[in-house]
C-alpha cells in the first residue's frame, strides 16, 4: 500500500558554481529524518529541489546521497522511504533518470508528465517507454504521477486529465499521484481515485500543507457542518493520503505534528500549527514592484543556513533569490518565527538543529 504522511521534498544545496554539495545535502536529508520524528517520506529532485534548473548529473547525485540517507540503519527508527523525481525537460533524460532511480534501489520514482517537453502522449509513455524500462531492468519501483501547473511545459495542458490518470492507475506500478494545486483541481483525483485501483492502492497526496487544514477541519458549529459539507462536495467524501510539504524542510517535525492533530481532527492544536506554517509562509513573502511575491526556495535555504543545517543558501540559476535588505529581514522573520514556535509547538515536537552546525555563508545564487 502507499504510505502514509509527511513528505518532505528536500531542496538541494548548490555551491556559487552550482554544484551540489554533498556534505550538506546529506546533513539537510538527516534533519528531515529527525532520528525518525520527522518524514515519512523525503522526496530528491522535485520542484522545491529545482529539477528544472539543474541537469540530470546533479539530479541523480541528489537523489543518491537521500537515498542512501533514508536507508542507512538507525537503531530504533522508523524505516522512511525515499523517493526521487525521475523528471527531465527531455523523454530521454527521464528515462535515464528512471533507470537510474531502479539502480540506487530508490523506493519510489516521481514523474510530471506535462513537465516533459517531447512527451506528446503521457498515457503512452507511461504505460510502453516507463513498463520497458522495467522489464528491460527484471525490476520495477513504484511510480508516482506529480500534477504541478507551475511547472507544465509551454503548450501543455495545466493539468493531468482525470481520464488519463485512471488509465494510468491500472498499471500495477503506477501508486499515486502528488497534487500541487486548488482544492477544487485536488477534489477531481479524490473523487475518482476510488475508480482507479481498489480502496487505498492508489493514494492521493497535497502539495499544498495550509490545505491539510481546511479538508480535515471538525464539523463544530454551522460554520463547520457547512465547510465540512463543501469539503465533502469538492472531495468525494475522500481525503488524501499524506501531504507533501514544502516548509517541512525547515520544520519537520512540526509538519508531521500538523499532519497527526489534522487527523486526528483536533482543532485547538490544528489552529495552533496552522498559525505557525502560516507565518512562515508570509516570512518568505515580499513585495517588489509593487506586487507580493513569494521566495520559498530561496527562504528554505536562508532558513537551513541560519539554522547550521547547510553550509550555502545559493539558488541555482533561474531561482529568485534574496535581494541582501530581503536577506536581512528574512532573518529578523525567522528569529521572530522561532520565538513564536516556541510558545506555539506541544514540547517534543520543535525540529532539533544538527549537534555540530555546519560555517554559513551567503551565495546568493549559483
């Protein structure tokens, strides 16, 4: 079955050069572990790990050094399952980053079909070229589908269509899908997902964490009798699998919380973690020309940095990054953030910086 969840997509570390730097990925894959408090998941070479701005050398490096991360034996921790994203601007380089994934005995490989630019028929890529490599291989992984807008090449459509994931959920390797989008785009996968496989084969995660609150809210009140009917409306009385977070990088631990009290339906502890990801959302918003915008890549390594998780807060090339007056008040947010968290997190559920912080510098970008 699909596991159940945090997923922390982690970013990747880059060097001025633009080169990936080992030491710290490693040590930002052991602060989303936690020593077993923090993923469920971690998830190499996604959207927050900038796939699209690095070449397939550097993404298959990423996803080694989580692999081999995630399964290095920890005594009493849970086993976390690593995932790496398989996707390349070209159908080749996809596949090769497939076999590659097969090769490092990564758990699962992420694929957004609309994100490659030669793929003309997704549901025949992923049910002839994807089932070849396997066979050619003797050896299968599972596949996730990643249904990102942001991220679909030009000309493509911005969305999976419904019909087509179904067809693809027939394969037995295809588990699941990661939907980074509106509840409403989300709700057409929840509803159909109980047509794909049988109940739970395949699962349904949000790319969305401030979403977790909404969909699992309590039914208190008429306020909530009628939020939790709209939900039900736009759900199909379903609800995803695990979440994919994107702030987990910097506070894992205190996702995977959100994640158990959104289960768990208990709205004061939800409203509590809900405030805490909330302003760090609006920590990593500026205005420019006018206009917000948000700079989450380049505040989640500006947050590892300062926390001694990584050595380099660089972006790679085509990222926004921090302007320095937007870098200094980004470290005024956090430390402002930090205080809050304190008073905001249940005890034993504040994510614990490395023992031996690793010398900071500011790179600004690759």
């Amino acid at each position: 079955m699909p596991p159940r969840g945090l997923s922390v997509p982690v970013v990747t570390i880059l060097d001025r050069r633009g080169e990936v730097l080992e030491d710290s990925q490693r040590e930002v894959v052991r602060f989303a572990l936690q020593d077993g408090r923090g993923a469920d998941i971690v998830f190499a070479a996604g959207t927050t790990g900038e796939w699209d701005r690095i070449d397939i050398r550097r993404q298959q490096l990423v996803s080694r050094v989580t692999v081999e991360e995630c399964h290095r034996a920890r005594p009493g921790a849970k086993p976390v399952e690593a995932w790496v994203g398989i996707t390349a601007h070209k159908r080749a380089d996809t596949l090769e980053n497939l076999v590659h994934a097969i090769e490092i005995r990564a758990d699962a490989a992420v694929l957004a079909p609309l994100s490659v630019t030669d793929i003309e028929d997704v549901v025949d890529f992923v049910t002839r070229d994807v089932s070849q490599v396997f066979e050619r291989r003797a050896r299968s992984i599972p596949l996730f589908l990643y249904d990102n807008a942001d991220i679909a090449a030009p000309g493509k459509a911005p969305h999976l269509h419904t019909r087509d994931v179904k067809r693809m959920s027939q394969l037995d390797y295809v588990r699941g899908i990661k939907v980074t989008a509106s509840k409403k785009v989300l709700g057409n996968y929840t509803r159909a997902a109980s047509h794909f496989k049988r109940g739970g084969e395949f699962a349904i995660y949000t790319g969305n964490v401030h979403l977790i609150f909404e969909l699992f809210a309590p039914t208190l009140g008429w306020a909530g009798r009628l939020r939790h009917h709209w939900n039900r409306y736009w759900t199909g009385r379903a609800l995803p699998a695990g979440v994919v977070a994107g702030p987990a990088n910097v506070m894992p631990r205190e996702c995977r919380r959100a994640w158990q009290v959104c289960q768990d339906r208990d709205q004061p502890l939800m409203e509590r973690y809900a405030a805490v990801l909330e302003r760090f959302r609006s920590a990593c918003t500026f205005t420019r020309a006018g206009r917000p915008v948000s700079l989450t890549i380049a505040c989640l390594k500006a947050a590892l940095a300062e926390r001694g998780v990584s050595s380099s807060d660089a972006v790679a090339r085509g990222t926004p990054a921090l302007e320095d007056s937007e870098r200094q008040e980004f470290k005024r947010r956090l430390d402002e953030l930090a205080r809050f968290a304190a008073t905001a997190v249940e005890p034993g559920f504040l994510s614990e910086p490395p023992l031996s912080p690793l010398p900071h510098r500011t790179l600004d970008h690759a």
